[in-house]
C-alpha cells in the first residue's frame, strides 16, 4: 500500500527493527508521535514474546484517519506493513482498541508471512483458492494479540479475561456445528457470512491449544514455542501443504494434540470451554448475572438511525428497571447524559459509555436529556433524572477466577498468563 500526504512519521526502533509511522489526520487530531508513543509498549511485548527478535527488518504501519461519519472501519495487513482505516478522533478517545488493532497486524508477521500454505504463498488473485487454516493465520494471530498483552503486562488478568468473555459472545452467534476448515475453505463463498467469527472462535480455539499444551508440557512448551518452531521449519520461502499441517504439528508436539486439531478444528465438535478454563482456574458460567450500573437502555429497548447516526427508545417495555425509573418513553432520542452531549454512532459512542458508567455511584443524580415528540408532533427537548442504583444485568459465558484454586491450576495459569 502507498499513503501519499503531508509528512508526518516517526520510527520506532524494536530489536533492531524499524518501525515506521505514517499518519493522516486530515484535522491533525492525532500525531504519528503519539501513535508511535501508545503503541510503542505493545510492540516491546511483540518483542518479548516472539523470543526477542523480529523476523523483519523493516515494518511500516500507515494510518488515515477520516472525519466522515463511518460505521465500518479496520485494518488490512500487508507483508511488511499495515493499512489502518479509522475515525478521527483525539489519541486518548482511541483506548485500547488502536493497540489491539496494532498488536493484531504486527503479529501477521509471523503467520501468514513465515508460516503459510501453498494456496497462500502462491496466491492466485485472480482465481483465489483458500486455505483450510484460517485458524491459523488470522485465529492465532489474534490469540496472539491479546495474550502477548497480558504476559507483558500491559492488561490485567481480569481486563484479558473480559476480550475473551466477549469473544465467546460474538462467536456463540455462529455456527459451531460446522468444521472450521470447512468454514476456511468455504470464507469466500457457502461460509462468507462466518467469516468474522474467524477473529472469535479462532482466537478461542488458539488459546485452548495452548492450554492443552502448557499442560502436556508441564507449562514449558505453548503456542509461541509451536508457531517459532513452525518458522524455523517453514519461514518466509517455504509453504506447507494444506492437509498434511494437521500431522506435521503432531509431530513436532503430542498425538494428544492431533486429536484436539482433528476433533476440534477439523471435525464439528464444539469446543468444550468448560473443561479448558477449569485447568487455569477460571469458572466459566454459560449464563450469569451481576448488580452492575446501566444507562437504562438495553440493546433490546433501542432503535438506530443510521442516517441520522442516533440512538433511541423503540422498546420501553424491556427497559431496565433504571431506564423505567428515568420514565424513557418511545421514541425519545438520546441527547445528553449528565450535561454531556451524545456522540452520534461511531467509534467514539463506545469510549463515551465507557466513560459515562465508570464516573456513576449509588444515589448520586443521573441526568438524560432526549428530544421527545407529542401526539401532536411537537419536539422539544426534555430533562429526565432519577438518582442512580444498580440493576441485575444477565452476562452470558460469564469469565471469574476461582477463590481456590489448587496448585496445578495455579501454575498451568501462570504458564498461560505469566501472572
């Protein structure tokens, strides 16, 4: 990819890499200075964990930023860089999302760069053919960003254990009776439609590997060592066939580990996470609930206009027993909480929600200002308040760790987390 504008790069060095960041922000909202400075941090714990080198010598990471009005935005990675097509916003409204967009790009430095099939490094553009492992080049990979996080220190145990609680929600939404090969093969036809899940279950399906083998293992030999290993067999010239990765990864492991590749991966069995979480000393519950703060609304109780970018009420009836005591009526449209105006949907509306619950307490005042229309179709803007009180929320694949766990768990977990 080129990105032809106005200069304004830094370089990062990382075990002797160079790094570049190109920027565009066309308001000057954000600076390559400051990306470079959030991610820099994530990109030492790439380091660290891939062993303290880079197969690279050079990587470029190019960011446009737009001030359009976007619902749909990411990143496409290249062989030595990464294309970022983002909103524009200041870099402290980026949080966490920029760094895992970077961690995730970055780690494509491995796999599919030094490790790929025939179908991939001889890719045909014209008549593309995929390959069964996408569990591989974009699960792992993901896995790997999350993980490479946590075990450097950058998130807790319980921020992690949150980005795959989510992953189990996203990824309950499609098919799990479908072996995920199959849905490799099929992503750009028959499984077009399951492809996200890809960055869901294949991340899943990643850290349940490496549990199977911290615990073979006796905690010496995980995922990094396997994918390192798989490098320095395959690197960036040499292809793997497609159905034989399967046996070459038995091989250079345990015949327990073909077992879970095939049942797992390669059959259409459903992963039992259950039965993984419980070695680190995680409970894993399939529906749970918490007392937690709520703006009142629920995913159930809106409606958006996407041409308007809004949020509003189109379900009072399965408000929450806040959104009731505020008197939220259908069809008020959001417009302010606590004095604060709405973000119109987008990126930012997450970071301000966000915002919003980690500032509430119990029995102070909690203030929404929505534009409401009479019968006589009059609007007008009007002040709900109620004083603030926490309300039972369902949480599904709920992710806790356990009071006591024994010693086994204990270690297994450090050898997964490094905490």
């Amino acid at each position: 990819p080129i990105l032809y504008c106005e200069a304004d790069t830094t370089l990062i060095d990382v075990a002797g890499t160079e790094v570049l960041v190109s920027v565009y922000s066309p308001n000057k909202l954000v600076t390559a200075k400051e990306i470079a400075a959030s991610i820099k941090e994530v990109l030492m714990a790439q380091r660290d964990y891939l062993g303290g080198s880079l197969p690279v010598d050079k990587y470029a990471f190019l960011f446009y930023f737009t001030d359009e009005p976007v619902t749909s935005y990411g990143a496409l990675e290249h062989s030595y860089s990464s294309f970022y097509y983002m909103p524009e916003m200041p870099i402290s409204e980026m949080g966490q999302q920029l760094r895992d967009f970077a961690a995730h790009e970055f780690f494509h430095i491995v796999t599919p760069l030094n490790i790929h099939s025939e179908e991939i490094g001889h890719f045909d553009f014209n008549n593309p053919k995929m390959s069964r492992h996408l569990w591989l080049y974009e699960g792992m990979t993901e896995y790997f960003a999350g993980n490479a996080q946590v075990k450097g220190g950058l998130i807790s145990t319980q921020e992690y254990l949150g980005m795959l609680q989510e992953k189990l929600q996203i990824s309950s939404q499609f098919l799990d009776t479908v072996a995920f090969t199959d849905i490799s093969l099929g992503a750009l036809e028959q499984y077009e439609d399951q492809y996200y899940n890809v960055y869901q279950k294949g991340a899943l399906i990643g850290m349940c590997l490496d549990i199977t083998l911290r615990e073979l293992s006796d905690g010496s030999y995980g995922v990094q060592n396997m994918m390192a290993d798989l490098s320095k067999m395959y690197g960036m010239d040499k292809s793997f066939k497609d159905e034989e990765l399967f046996d070459v990864i038995t091989e250079l492991t345990y015949p327990e580990v073909g077992d879970f590749l095939n049942t797992y991966v390669g059959g259409n069995t459903p992963l039992p996470y259950a039965d993984y979480f419980i070695k680190v000393g995680v409970q894993y519950a399939l529906m749970d609930s918490v007392m937690d703060f709520s703006l009142g609304l629920s995913q159930q109780s809106i409606g958006v206009n996407f041409e308007e970018g809004t949020i509003f009420v189109q379900n009072e009836e399965t408000l929450n027993l806040f959104g009731k005591a505020l008197e939220l009526k259908n069809g008020d449209i959001i417009k302010k909480i606590n004095g604060k105006d709405f973000p119109k949907l987008g990126p930012e509306l997450g970071t301000f929600i966000e915002a919003i619950l980690s500032e509430m307490k119990v029995g102070e005042p909690y203030s929404v200002v929505v534009k409401r229309t009479s019968e006589e179709e009059e609007s007008r803007e009007v002040e709900l308040t109620a004083e603030i009180f926490k309300v039972k929320r369902a949480v599904p694949f709920n992710l806790t760790l356990m009071e006591q766990p024994n010693e086994e768990q204990l270690r297994l977990r450090k050898a997964w987390l490094g905490q």
